[in-house]
C-alpha cells in the first residue's frame, strides 16, 4: 500500500522518532509502513488520519 507519510512527516519536520511517539508506535514500525513493508490496523490508521486531520484515503492508497 502506498502511503504519503514521508511526505507529511517532512511538512512537519518530525523525524521518525517524532511521529512514532506521537503515534505510540516504535520507529520501526513507521520505517516498515512509509517503504510499503506494513500495512497498518485499522486502527492505527485512524489514529494517524487524526494525527494529520485528513481522512485515511488522502493518507494511504492501495
């Protein structure tokens, strides 16, 4: 799945370090889901489109 994370990260000047703890996630997990490794939960995914106030279709593409 194709997502657009690097991108609003990088609008925001948030490391990965950054994002992960605002997602309550590990870096890694960020790292596998920006390069198409993981597919997020639901609910993570929700929890991200909250994050960047956008609907979940404008952050992640199949």
């Amino acid at each position: 799945m194709k997502n657009r994370l690097p991108a609003l990260r990088a609008d925001r000047k948030w490391s990965q370090n950054e994002l992960a703890a605002r997602l309550d996630v590990s870096r890694q997990t960020i790292n596998a889901i920006e390069k198409g490794r993981y597919d997020p939960s639901l609910p993570l995914a929700f929890k991200i489109a909250r994050l960047f106030k956008l609907a979940i279709e404008d952050i992640f593409k199949d």
